[in-house]
C-alpha cells in the first residue's frame, strides 16, 4: 500500500488530516451538483411565490413565473409573444434582485419599482411593461424563499380557510339574530304598548303622522288583537340567545364592522399560549356553539321545552363535537423547532392527541448543528420535529405534512386541504435559513436537505382514506425509489474532454455545503486519485459486506467551478448511513421496498423455482415422456446457475444497472432489466450492479474472464447474489 493511500485511509478511520497532498478540508466548496446555481436570480423557478389577495382558493399561492407567462400571453403582439415575452422575463429578474437586496412588498409595488428602474428611454420595453401591468390578474405580498417564507405561507393558507369558514359562521350570526330579533318585534307589535298610538307612531314614523291617525288605529288594533303574547320563558330564551350571538368574539358579522374589532386573535407563537387561550375561551366556544343550535330551532319554530330544554342542558364541554367546532376559526401556532423543549413538546402532544383544532407549523432551520450529547458526526437533523412528525402520525387522525420550505409551492394544495382537514394538523417545516451555508441561499439548502434525504417531503392524510396506502405520499422526493437520486451531470477533464457522469447526490452532499462541517472532508490533489477511491453512494452500499480499504469521496467544486475530489471521514459516513435508515423506513411507509412484501415475493418466487424441480423428482414409474424432458431441465439449471440473470418481472426500472453498463444490461418492452450481453463488460460490472440493485434481483453468476483481475474478491461478493 503506497504512502498516500495510507494517509487517506488514516483520514477516513480516524480523521487525521493529510500533513501534505491532500488540504485542509471542504470549506468554501459545494456539491458539484450546485455549480449551476450560483445566481439565483438568472434562474425561473417556483419562487418567489406571491400570496394572492381574494383570489379562487387553489390560487391562494403563485409563483411569479407563472404570472408572466400569464401576462405574456395576454399582452402577446403580432411577433407572437417574442418581444413581450423578452421585456417581461427581465422584468421578472429585476424583480427578483430586489427581492434578493432586501426589498419587500406586493407584487404591483415591485412591479412598478422593477418597471422603473428598468424602463429608462426604452419606449419599446415601457409600453410592453405597462400593458402587461394593465393585464395582471393577480396582486399579493412576494414572498421569497427565506426563513420568513414558511410562516407567511401558512398563515396565508390558514387565512383563506378561516375566512372561508368565518364567512359563513358570520352569515349564519346575521340571519340568526334578525330571524329571532323578528320574533321580539313582532311580539312587541302584538303587546300593549306596541298597538298604543305612541307605540305605531314609532314602529310606522313620524313621517307619516299626517297621513295616520295612530289614536283610531290603536282603538282598531285595541279590539281585534289577540291577548296571548310570547311566553315568558320563551321571551327570555330568545333575549339571551340575542345576547350571545350578539356578543361573540369568534368571527365579524356582515356589515357590523365593530364586531370585526373585537374578535379574538387565533394566531399564537407558542402552544402554551394557544392552549390556555382555547381554555379559556372554551366556555363561550361552547355557549356560542349551544346558542346557535338553540337559535336554529327558535327561528323555524320548532323548539319544544319539554324535549330541548334538558337536551341543551346537557350541551356541556363534552357535548361540543367536532362537528360544532368545525364551524369555528382553528388556532394557528407557528413556532420554531427549537423551542420544543419538554414541556412545550407535551402540550403539543396534548393539543394534538385531543383533537382540538389546531394547525401547527414546526419550523426548523439548522439542521446541521451537532448532537450536544454525542459529537462528531451526529447531526441533529431536525430530529425533535421528526420524531414529532412520527408520533403525529401514529395518532391517525392528525394530518401531518413535511417539507423544505424549497418545496412548498410544489405542495400548496396539501397545505390547503391540511388547513381545511376538520382536525389538528401539523407542518414540519425546514427553511435552510441558518447554518453557515456559505452563500447558498436558503432555498438551495432547503432543496439540498430534501434531495439528499435529510429532510424527506411527505403528507399523511386522515380522511384520504383507510390505510397508510391512501393516507400516507412520499411520491414528492426525487427517484424515491432510489437510496440516494442521481442527475446527469457533465463536466471537462483535464484533456479538456466533455465527460458525462451521474453522481448520487448524498447527505454527505448535503453537509458539504454547510462550512461548520470542513473538517469531515480533505481535498485529494488530482496527483492523488487511486483505484482505492470509491464515490460515496457506492461505498454505503458496498459497506455492509464492508468497505475494505475503500476511500469514499463526494464530488465537489471550488469557487471557481473546478472540480474536485474530496474524501470523507468515517464519522460522517456513518452519519450517511444512518440518514439512509430513516430514509428506508420512510419508504417502508410508502410501500417501497416493503420488507414483508419483499419477503413474500421472495417466498412466492422460491417455490415457483421449485415448481420445475418436483416435476422432474425420479418416481417409481417414470412416464417415458417426464423421463425424457429431465436432463433437458437439470441442463437449463445449470446454465442459469452459472450464466448472470435478472429477475426481469421484478425490476422496478431505476436505472442503476443500465447507468453502469448499458450494453451489457437492457431494459424490455416493458422497461424492466434484462443481462442483455453478458460479454459485453466485466465481471467487476456485473457484481456492481448486483450491489447497486435495490431489490437485489441481478445475479452475478460465474466470471466468464477466470483472468480478471481481483476475481476472487468479486466472486466473494458475487456469492451474495447466488
Ligand atoms: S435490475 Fe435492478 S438495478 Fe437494474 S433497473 Fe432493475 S431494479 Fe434497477
């Protein structure tokens, strides 16, 4: 083993840094798969998002792009578009510079501010930026991808629906209160003093005193109107039914802008606060919710005290379901992951496991601060609001959603139907906003957190049906399929050759991009790449059949863009690992790579193998025609044994074995693997793949080259495969 080779493994196993060759770390490099994204303003993508202002529900958020292109397509010329489109996406950008200097405001406000400082004496541009301003359909607060992002967007989800719901409960006050008002009136109409002249003057008015003679009128009214006025029970249910409806805090009544004034706030910073408001204001939630039940009954005439005054006596604390509250505004609490410590955490488990009405949005933003407890290498990763995310779920009837903020847009309709689900429900939110990212905005840390499986995106989703396959969707992250998602990505040797290559990208990609964590990483000088080195992704899978003398390293790049090989201790590989279990039993829960559904098929397929061989088990009496067919099939046993094969109905189609060689490994008409030409690569490709297929259905056979070199090691590995 040379010099240099030692000098990685010792980095690898114990983190000793290399005293020459290899340099001081990762710090100011980032995942080779980021390099385009260096100014993300010259980029179209989801965000900034504007939060619309009274527009349809599924359009309660958008995204700046789409409104161009709406605009475009509305102001489009004779050119087709061409010249609109051209003054319009640097319109967009110069939208997005402002945002990224810190401006803030509604769409229109930047809008102009861009249009201004864009426009100079360009009458061209001015005019195709002015009709476009005229043709907008939208207006809202922008909305960029930062660490304010999460709650702005909820609070905006949660917003459309409390209106929504407020609305109605506001006009359902109002027909209320004139329905049992009337009632009074009437009865007022009826009474004594209600049918004496003074009282028709006031009830008819002044005005008419001319026209009236309300003194004969009285007399009229006086011999013809009945005695029997409203009860007095009655009269005094109704009064205090009136002063309820009247006096509630829980959402404005049409046209009566004090009562908008005096409701309650349902937006809350911590679950301690939420939870002692909903307490205290459960008593009035419940008379209000009683009072309206009553009122119904009042207005159509059909409350009967002999049977409704004992049930709504009863209309207790415990008589309030969810139905009664579904009509009122849900709490909001927006709070960040950080302050989750015990107490807190359990009044969130007690809001949650009770069913009140609650949306909780967790916000994490570092996830790459170290464990206090266990150093070096153990990363917190959010795991106080995953583990919270778990334990909501394992209460069925919470709906649960995790993101990175990056994703959000993506995921607008689940925020939605989580803010509208008629139970609590919880957000766990990861912003990229903190860390040391070095330059990298928030959003490409949010999008690197969730690419490389440190921050999966799922829902679950109580009422989508009545198991976990309907309930829970993991469908959002990249090649889900996949440990790790790979991309296409093209770089220059040192030939200057284009070379195409399509790395994994890791949660050791991930840490990359975070300074704090240099130290895991060492640069190897292009001098010093061996055959020893291994990408990463291919030493976690190799590392349970263990990694040997393996060096694993990530590709990154320099501020330049020069690419770079850099190795990885060992404490961050395990930290890869483990980040790969959680991700697995994730997929677990979606049904991928479903352990007891994989054994099952593994189960069904052993016997199906079986099958041939008891049909060619000697009997007593052979029939001539069995005796003839079986050297036929122990002939064909043979081959499959030696010869490599695929379990083609099993492949699930994720390119991992195609990517190594695709030449030897084709897919059918049914875009499933088959050993196409088993001559056409090595031995070393064919073990490769075996290790690289998830579902472990590739099968090596023997070498065809018993030359090879490390043959026996690969036939070691192979056995794996048999
Ligand atoms: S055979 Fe395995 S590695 Fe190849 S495409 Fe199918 S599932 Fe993927």
């Amino acid at each position: 083993m040379n010099a240099e080779l030692q000098t990685q493994i010792a980095f690898r196993l114990a983190g000793r840094k290399p005293a020459a060759g290899a340099d001081d770390g990762g710090a100011g490099l980032r995942p080779a798969l980021l390099a385009r994204y260096r100014d993300l303003t010259a980029l179209r993508y989801d965000f900034p998002l504007v939060l619309a202002r009274g527009a349809p529900d599924k359009d309660y958020a958008q995204c700046l792009s789409g409104i161009v292109d709406d605009a475009v397509h509305r102001v489009a010329g004779d050119d087709g578009g061409e010249r609109a489109t051209r003054h319009l996406l640097r319109l967009e950008r110069e939208i997005r510079v402002l945002l990224a200097g810190g401006a803030r405001g509604t769409l229109t406000a930047l809008w102009d501010d861009a249009a201004a400082r864009l426009a100079g004496g360009d009458a061209s541009l001015q005019d195709s930026l002015s009709r476009a301003r005229k043709a907008l359909k939208a207006d809202g607060v922008l909305a960029d991808c930062d660490e304010s992002l999460p709650a702005l967007l909820l609070k905006h989800a949660w917003g459309v629906v409390r209106e929504r719901k407020t609305r109605r409960l506001g006009e359902d006050l109002r027909r209320l209160t004139i329905g049992l008002s009337n009632i009074l009136q009437a009865d007022a109409a009826r009474s004594e003093a209600g049918r004496s002249a003074e009282g028709l003057k006031a009830s008819i008015g002044a005005g008419h005193a001319e026209v009236f003679d309300f003194a004969a009128m009285s007399r009229l009214l006086g011999r013809s109107a009945s005695r029997d006025g409203l009860p007095a029970g009655r009269r005094r249910r109704i009064e205090s039914l009136l002063e309820v409806l009247q006096s509630q805090r829980f959402a404005p009544v049409p046209d009566e802008p004090q009562s908008q004034d005096r409701c309650y706030a349902f937006t809350f910073g911590s679950c301690a606060e939420a939870l002692a408001a909903y307490r205290e204001r459960l008593p009035k939630a419940v008379e209000l919710a009683r009072s309206i039940a009553v009122a119904e009954l009042e207005v159509k005439g059909e409350y009967r005290e002999a049977a409704h005054d004992a049930l709504f006596a009863d209309f207790g604390e415990g008589g309030l379901g969810q139905e009664a509250l579904a009509g009122l505004p849900d709490y909001l609490i927006c709070m960040p992951a950080n302050a989750l410590h015990g107490a807190e955490t359990d009044r969130l488990m007690e809001l949650l496991s009770a069913g009140l009405p609650v949306k909780v949005l967790v916000q994490t933003d570092d996830l790459l601060e170290e464990s206090s407890i266990a150093r070096d290498g153990h990363f917190a990763l959010g795991t106080r609001a995953k583990q919270l995310a778990s334990m909501a779920m394992g209460l069925n009837d919470v709906y649960v959603l995790q993101s990175s903020s990056s994703n959000l847009f993506q995921f607008r309709d689940r925020i939605l139907a989580g803010m509208s689900y008629p139970g609590p429900a919880l957000f766990s939110v990861y912003s990229g906003a903190s860390g040391d990212g070095g330059g990298l905005s928030p959003y490409l840390l949010a999008a690197a957190a969730m690419e490389s499986r440190a921050f999966p995106a799922y829902s679950y989703d109580p009422s989508a049906g009545p198991n976990w396959a309907s309930r829970f969707d993991l469908e959002a992250n990249t090649q889900v399929e996949a440990d790790w998602p790979s991309q296409e990505f093209w770089y220059e040797d040192e030939n200057h050759q284009r070379v195409r290559s399509a790395p994994a990208f890791t949660f050791v990609d991930f840490v990359a991009c975070d300074a704090r964590h240099a130290r895991h990483y060492a640069r190897v000088p292009r001098a010093d790449w061996n055959d020893r080195m291994v990408p990463l992704d291919e030493h976690l899978r190799r590392s349970a059949a263990g990694a040997g003398e393996a060096v694993p390293y990530v590709m990154l790049v320099d501020a330049g863009n020069a690419l770079q090989r850099a190795i990885v201790d060992e404490p961050l590989v395990r930290a890869a690992l483990r980040c790969r279990e959680s991700w697995h039993s994730l997929q677990e829960l979606g049904g991928i790579h479903n352990s007891h559904a994989e054994r099952l098929l593994a189960r069904e397929a052993k016997a199906r193998a079986e099958q041939p061989q008891r049909a060619v088990a000697p009997s007593a009496s052979p029939a001539p025609a069995a005796e003839a067919a079986a050297p036929e099939v122990v002939a064909e046993e043979k081959k499959s044994a030696d010869a490599p094969y695929i379990e083609t109905p099993r492949c699930t189609s994720c390119n991992e074995c195609t990517q190594i060689n695709d030449k030897m490994f084709a897919y059918n008409e049914n875009k499933q693997a088959y050993v196409a030409d088993p001559d056409a690569g090595t031995y070393a490709q064919l073990v490769e793949a075996a290790e690289s297929c998830q579902v472990s259905i590739i099968h090596p056979g023997k070498p065809r080259n018993p030359d090879e070199p490390g043959v026996a090691e690969l036939m070691e590995r192979a056995a794996a495969f048999a």
